[in-house]
C-alpha cells in the first residue's frame, strides 16, 4: 500500500457564485453522542446553520470518546463540524427558556433522548409547535416514539443486534461479532436528515399551496433498530417466503461468489468481486482456472455459491504467488472488480482521495499544542466535481454562547453575562 502523502486538493473558492442547498436553513440540535449529531452534520455541511446545545461544564459525552489528548477527541471534532455551540442547562428554567427562544428562530430541531424526557422538561413537540408553528421535529431513539419498547433506552449496539444485523457479520463458527463503527447510528443520522430535508420540502410545497402542515406532519420518527432493519435487505422476505435463515458467512455475502478476501504473497490481502457471470468467467481465465470457466454449473451465482469453497480454494491459490499490486494490477487489466484493504494511512496517501477533496486538513488544538495538517473526511455527496470545503471543525463548548445570544436572540448585554454565568455555574 502507498504510504506517501499527495499535495493537499486545493479548496474551491468560496465566491458566493453557488450558495450551499441548505442556506437559509437553521437547526436546533439537541442531541449527543452519534445519532441525532450525524443528522446535524449533514445538514451543516450543505449550508445550514446549526446550533448544537450542550450541557455547561461536560458539554456533550463524544467529546471525551477516543480522547488521546486534549479535551476535545478528534470524534467530536469530526462529527460536529460546521455547527456552532451553546451551552445551555435544559434542566433549568432558563435554559428552557432559551430554548423556545431559539426555537422561534429554526426550521428543524433535532433530538436524540429517550422518549418522554423532552416532555418531562416541558419541552415537548406541542410546546415547541406552540413557540414555532411551522418547526420540524426530527427525533431519534433506539425504538422509536411509539410501541411496547419506546421508552426502552438503547445504544447503537443494540439497536444493530435487534435489527438483524449482528446475526450476519462474523464468521459461522463463532458469535456475532460488532463492525468497527456505529453504524446502526450512523444509518439512523442519515434517515433523520433525509427526514428533514424531505418535511422542509414538504412544508415548503404547503406554503405554496397556502397551508400549513399539522404538527403530526411535522414529525420525523427514527428508530436505530428499524435503521439496520431497512438496510437488511430480503432478511424477511426470503424467511417469510421460502423458510430460509441467513447465517454468517463471513468475508463472503449469502448466494453470491466468488466474493470475498484473498491473501496474497508478503500476508497482505485484497478484495476480489467475481461474482457477475461474465466477470467470472474472465477471472477464472486470469487465475489459471479455464476448465472453471468453462464448467456448466458455475454459469450462475447459484452454482457458484454450492462450490464456494472450491473457488475461494483456486483464487488463494493464484493470489498467494502474487503481490497486492501485482494481483490487483492484472484483475484490473481484465475487468475484474476488485481493490486493496486500505488503513488510514493508505486512504490519507491516496489519489483518488485527494483528487475529489475528500481528505481535508486543519491545524487542531488540543488545548495544550497544535497538531498541524491533520486530515479529516470530506463531505458527502460530491457537488460540482468535488467535496465542499468543510468550513471549521467541530466547536468548543459553548464557543457561540455569545454570539447567538447577541446576533440571533437580541439579548442585552446584562441578560448575555447573566447566561455566561450560568452555564459556567454548573459544576462539571
């Protein structure tokens, strides 16, 4: 794997010439951890303006996951970028205050508490209807608003195991084991933005047909589990329809082969898709293999998938005489789908990255020292040719206390410290 560094991608001038989809937008976000944030940090990245509230003192927990330095982990940096942060006790009655105040101010409001606390604090969405009639109310919980589990609390992990996900990763010998990341939040995140851009659109269509939305057409419902229920693909319909029970395979995927990880020469690995019936054929002529290619009852996935074992068999065995890049250099000469297991290091130091501005680097300051040129993940999807600059980095707590209680707000001075002073009173 390429180990080297290319030239960081020049930033698309920002020159007004094409304002970001969501300009115009403001959030309220009301969430911590994963969930309801990834929601914020996808509407941010596209221009809206998003106001994260934190607790005073701790401010959110992700600040202190996969802390190495510092008071800010480079998760919270990364997650939360493009907002900006207030720091407000939504268990007092001022902050509470404040929050309907801003609530005036915003399109949508994104939450990730269990359901039933943003009642408990009198701050449920017949309240922050009341305050804004036309507000957007994206929440996100492990089972969602309604039904026998609602008030249940639950993490990703959870919600990845009862969606049906855990069952499938891992090998069939062994327990189900977790992927490296949250995806089962991170899925949910993206539901909740695409709620919300879809009830903003929704709303704006009302308008122009002068009407207002109810608000229980203003609620967006996310479920984690329901999230990886959706991505599981005919989990269900294949059970319900022919009493079939996916197992783990796995690097492989159930009924499709030759798919799945290949060692080669040196210990390195590298993935091989030849599971299409045309892509097989020209693989199995690459590996030495024509009588595979020719055999009649490999023609189809189905044939292929009962003799798994024998193909993966003759494909290691290629593989294994080979380099990574010797191997993936001829697959890609024949049209085979295929490509190396990259680190960090390797996506850090590859052109295609750099190419599309999907690795963007910032001076970080961990409080103590600044770590110069750290690269942080683009932003997604691409518009116009290449990611969109990543205008700063996930905020310091309470950064824009001041800010927002001035320029949006209208407080006074007096009313300003008296906040400031609040949210540094809280003990930590």
């Amino acid at each position: 794997m390429t180990t080297s560094r290319p030239e960081p991608h020049p930033r698309p001038a920002e020159d007004g010439s094409r304002p970001a989809p969501l300009a115009g937008i403001r959030v309220l976000e009301l969430g911590n951890y994963i969930a309801a944030p990834t929601a914020g940090r996808m509407l941010a990245d596209f221009g809206a303006e998003v106001i994260k509230v934190e607790r005073p003192g701790t401010g959110d927990e992700l600040r202190n996951w996969r802390l190495y330095e510092g008071s800010t982990s480079m998760l919270f940096r990364t997650i939360n970028r493009n907002k900006k942060s207030i720091a407000l006790d939504l268990r007092s009655d001022a902050g509470r205050a404040l929050v309907l105040d801003l609530v005036r101010h915003c399109d949508v409001l994104l939450e990730n508490f269990r359901p039933g606390t943003l009642e408990r604090w009198g701050l449920g969405p017949d309240v922050l209807s009341e305050a804004n009639p036309d507000l957007i109310v994206t929440r996100l919980s492990a089972y969602g608003q309604t039904g026998p589990l609602s008030a249940r609390p639950g993490f990703a992990a959870v919600a990845e195991a009862v969606g049906g996900f855990r069952e499938l990763v891992g090998d069939p010998d062994r327990p189900p084991v977790r992927v490296g990341i949250s995806i089962g939040d991170s899925i949910a995140g993206l539901y909740a933005a695409f709620g919300s851009v879809m009830l903003l659109f929704e709303r704006e269509r009302a308008k122009g047909a002068q009407r207002s939305l109810p608000l229980g057409e203003r609620m967006v419902d996310v479920a984690l589990n329901e999230a990886m229920f959706s991505m599981m693909e005919s989990l269900v319909p294949d059970f319900e329809a022919y009493g079939v029970r996916r197992e783990r395979t796995g690097g492989r995927m159930e009924g499709i082969a030759p798919s799945n990880a290949y060692v080669c020469a040196g210990g390195g690995s590298i993935v091989i898709a030849g599971n299409g019936d045309s892509i097989f054929g020209r693989l199995m002529e690459i590996i030495g293999r024509p009588d595979l290619a020719a055999d009649p009852s490999l023609a189809s996935n189905a044939g292929r998938w009962a003799r798994r074992d024998e193909l993966d068999a003759a494909i290691g065995a290629w593989t294994a005489t080979l380099e990574p890049k010797e191997a993936l250099a001829v697959l890609d000469a024949a049209g085979v789908p295929s490509g190396p297991i990259y680190t960090a290091e390797d996506i850090c130091g590859d052109p295609q990255y750099a190419a599309r501005n999907m690795i963007q680097r910032f001076d970080v300051s961990t409080g103590e020292r600044t770590i110069p040129d750290v690269g942080f993940p683009g932003i997604v999807p691409v518009l116009g040719g290449e990611s969109l600059p990543i205008r700063s980095l996930g905020p310091e707590l309470g950064e824009h206390t001041e800010e927002i209680c001035r320029d949006l707000l209208k407080k006074s001075e007096d009313e300003i410290r008296a906040i400031l002073r609040a949210a540094e009173g809280v003990a930590v």
